[in-house]
C-alpha cells in the first residue's frame, strides 16, 4: 500500500512574503507518523518547495500511490487541491482520494461533491490509520468512524471520540521532508523552523475562531517527557527553531505544568532552540514570573491576539481580555528580550471606524513600549467558527470562493466599504514599522534589548524595494479586490449555504457532543 500526503501550493502566503516564513505541514506529518507502519508514504509539500499544480500532479503521478491524502488545514488550500484532483482524474489516476483538515472537517458534503473519496472529520491519525488499513485489507470503508463520504448518492458520516491521551500518537515524520526546506529568513539565513505540538484544544471562546470546534473546547496535552522526545528529534535533524502550534501555549489550570516544562527544556539543553509562541496577555499580566522562565527556556518570539484597541469589539468577539493586560505583557516580554508580535482583527460586523481609530491608536501606542511587530487581519468568518454561521444565517456573506478566505480580504458584508478595509489594513501595517523605523534613524533609544531584532531589521531593509512597489500599488490594488469580491458575490449559492447551515446544526453539533461526553467520561474515571 503507497500512500501520498500533499499539501498543494496556493501561491506565496502572507508569512512567505513579508517574512521568508515558510514550516513543515506538520498535520500530514504525523498523519504519516500514524501510518508508516502499514504503507509506505510519501510527503508532496508544493507550497514549501514551489511546485506548480502540473508539477505536483507529476509528482504523484511517478509515485503511483493507492491513497492521496490532501491537508485543508486552512480554506485556501481547498481549490488548489481539488484542482489537482481535477488533473489526476484527466491523467488516468484512480487513486482513492481523501481529504482532511480544519475546512473539509465543516464543508464535507461540498468537497465529495467534488468527486473526493472520504473525508476525515476532525483529528486525523487514529481515523486515518484505520482507514488505511481498511483500504488495504477488505477495500470496505463502511466500518471506519470518523470519515464522510458518498454511498448510492447519499452522503453518510460518522464522529471518533477524542484522542483523550496525546503520548499515545506516534511521532510526526519530521525525518520524510528536507529540513533546509523550512525556513524564516526574517530571523537569519540559516534559521530552519520545525513546527510542533504540545497541546490540542482551546479552553476560551473566541466567536471568530475554529479552533475549539475543530480540537474541543478541553485542553489535552502531551506529557513533558513526550515534548521532550520531539524537541530532541527534531534538534537532531537539524532545526534550529521551533514553532509551539498550540493555539494557547499556557493555560491558567496548567500553569504550574507548563513552568515544569520550561524547566525540563532548560535541564534537557534545548534551550540552544529558538521558539516561537502562541500566549494570552493576560496570562503574562496575571503571572509576570514567567516571562523570564520563557526567555531562559530559549522563547525568542511571542504571538499575542491584540484583535481590538476598543473594549466593546473585544467584548463583541468574546476575548475576554482587558487592553491593560496586553500592554503589561507587552511591556513584561520586552523588558525580557523577547519579540512581541501582535494580531489585530478589523472589519467585523459590529465594529464601526471609530472603534477602528481606537485600535489603530491603541497599536502605535503598544509600539512604543516594545511591541514588535504587527499582523492586521480582515475579519473572515472560517468555516466551524460561530462567526461563519451566523453569517449563514443571516446571509451576510459576500462569496463563498475559499480562495479569498485568507484573512487579508473582506468576505462579509460590514458598516465599511471592502476597499477601506483592504486599504487600511495594509496601509495601517506600513505606517506601524514606518514609524519604528522612523525613530531608528532618528537615533531614538530602544528601550529594550532584542538581539534577534538585528537579523529581521536587515531582513527588512533588504526588503524595502518590494515594500515600497507593494505600497504604491496599494490603492489601486484595493478597487480591484472590492471589484472581485463583489462579482463573486453575484454567483452566492442559496443551496449552497443551505447545506453549510445543515452541516453546523446537525453534524459539527453532534461532533461536539460527543467529544464532551469523552472528556467528561475521562474525569469521572479520574475521580
């Protein structure tokens, strides 16, 4: 039994371009990890390497697997990939097609209409395993739990309990790709990034996130010897940084966990890598301490959800946080030597331009007591948030052309034009670093130390050509991505949408039911 996994190439990300970022497809990986055993797999990583869709199909071609497996972890990979599926079938290919990912987990019934085999809904390795092994002993896919697919016209689906125990997954096949592959030029020519996971889950409840409807709203973890395990794995391959994909590297119930963590990572010498996180500010603020724990366990980069300068946005989106956290804990991983990176979301539904004001004033402020750098996205409601249903609902979306759910254009209908918004969210970006530079040549004191800063600001003034073009051609760029969003609009879908309202009331409903029921079962067998 062979087995392809891709991640097709969707044209150069956001990260890519402003950054030189680019991380190994660490879903396919451990669904390789899962299944190594029992096939033999390769990994087809398009976007990493520049494959063009006829290269990639080219690719497979020459491998000739029985199963191609396509990640959707993002909905922009979802054209790309059926396209190519598209292209095997006109080659001959009659390889057995599934997708897997955060979009096809809440769009199902729309990629097997697209002549796609199976889908698997949610977490992957166990369901992935056993559909493999199912393919290759009996060809019946009828007992496998946890897959959507298409039987005599009509679609069937089924739900797997949680993976309650993470140590019980095999370990992600970092070894099958190249590891001077993944790289972050922004942070130096030689910076090789891996991407791993220590947790699963998302206590919080963001309204305009899929996380928790994709993981559950427990936080699993992986033991700290596991982690461990995995960071000297990938050491040994020749990483020199890490990315922590957990969507919360630190909860509040598993703080003392996590400091146990840090600790073994310092013990185990590490912390010669350099990590990426993903924090809440107002875990900083509440536990000042731990940000000299992070800096010493060798944390060179932290990613904080700013998302609003305006507290009833922040209330609107169900963040739960205060903007005096976010300033402390910016200031808190300065003080440290840590890079702080802040997201902010504009343009959703409930937010008018005086809220925006607010934000846009609230991130120039933050920038001058040490915040970093800053990422504005565009409100986009994902498939498995609340946010994307409720636009179902009241049929405010814009398009259902997942090419354009990339965080970087408006898709929903809003109190702002959709140009303003593209504009603005660019032109506000600029503005930000103009102003850090500014006070650079100006021989205005950083008030911290950030050594790493040095690689990202060369990085950066090599780069300024490509800004400067990008800059120009801003305003221009921004009428057309309004032009095309709304003739995208004109081809909305009533039965479409129809289907994508059934798959959240019936079946993402269902798939949450149950994995609570998992996790309660778990604490009452604790108890």
């Amino acid at each position: 039994m062979k087995v392809a996994l891709v991640r097709t190439n969707p044209g150069k990300s956001g990260y890519a371009s402003a950054y030189g970022y680019i991380a190994p497809p660490l879903g396919i990986l451990s669904l390789a990890g899962a299944i190594r055993e029992v096939a033999e797999v390769k990994v087809i990583d398009a976007e990493a390497r520049g494959l063009a869709e006829e290269e990639t199909v080219a690719e497979i071609e020459a491998f000739d697997p029985d199963i191609v497996g396509f990640t959707t972890i993002a909905s922009t990979y979802v054209n790309p990939s059926l396209r190519i599926v598209r292209r095997m079938r006109e080659e001959g290919l009659d390889s057995f097609v599934v997708f897997g990912g955060h979009h096809s987990t809440f769009t199902y019934p729309l990629v097997l209409r697209e002549g796609v085999d199976a889908v698997v809904i949610g977490e992957g390795e166990n369901t992935f395993q056993e559909l493999v092994k199912a393919l290759k002993e009996r060809g019946s896919i009828r007992n496998v739990k946890g897959i959507a697919y298409v039987e005599k016209g009509d679609v069937k689906v089924s739900y797997r309990e949680p993976i309650v125990n993470l140590d019980e997954l095999p370990m992600p096949a970092y070894d099958l790709v190249d590891s001077k592959t993944y790289r972050a030029t922004i942070l130096g020519e030689n910076a090789r990034i891996a991407s791993v996971e220590t947790s699963r889950g998302c206590p919080y409840n963001c309204e305009f996130c899929s996380a928790s409807a994709m993981w559950g709203h427990a936080w699993r973890f992986k033991s700290n010897e596991r982690v461990i395990e995995e960071l000297g794995f990938i050491k040994s391959l020749g990483y020199n940084w890490v990315f922590f994909v957990d969507d919360n590297f630190v909860v509040p119930f598993k703080y003392e966990e996590r400091l146990k963590l840090l600790d073994a990572i310092i013990e185990n010498g590490l912390n010669e890598i350099n990590f990426i996180i993903q924090i809440r500010a107002d875990i900083i603020s509440k536990h000042p301490e731990i940000a000299k724990k992070l800096a010493d366990a060798g944390v060179r980069v932290a990613f904080m959800g700013i998302e609003s300068g305006s507290e009833e946005v922040l209330n609107s989106m169900r963040k739960g946080l205060r903007k005096n956290d976010t300033l402390r804990a910016v200031q808190l991983l300065s003080e440290q030597g840590i890079i702080t990176y802040g997201g902010v979301i504009i343009g959703a539904p409930y937010e008018s331009r005086k809220d925006r004001k607010a934000t846009y004033k609230f991130v120039q402020m933050l920038g001058d007591h040490g915040l970093d750098a800053l990422q504005i996205s565009i409100y986009t409601p994902l498939p498995g948030s609340d946010s994307f249903y409720k636009a179902l609902k009241e049929r405010s979306l814009l398009t259902l052309n997942w090419d354009l759910y990339d965080v970087l254009r408006p898709v929903i209908r809003t109190k702002e034009k959709l140009w303003r918004l593209y504009f603005e969210s660019r032109e506000k970006t600029y503005m930000f670093y103009f102003k850090k530079w500014l006070h650079s040549v100006m021989g205005k004191a950083e008030e911290y130390s950030k050594p790493v800063l040095s690689s990202a600001k060369g990085y950066v003034v090599r780069r300024m050509p490509h800004y400067i073009k990008n800059f120009l051609k801003l305003p221009v760029e921004s009428f057309l991505v309004q032009k095309r969003i709304l003739n995208s609009a004109k081809k909305l879908d009533e039965s479409t949408i129809r289907i994508l309202e059934e798959v959240y009331t019936r079946h993402v409903m269902a798939y949450l039911r149950m994995f609570h029921e998992a996790m309660n079962q778990k604490r009452k067998t604790k108890v």
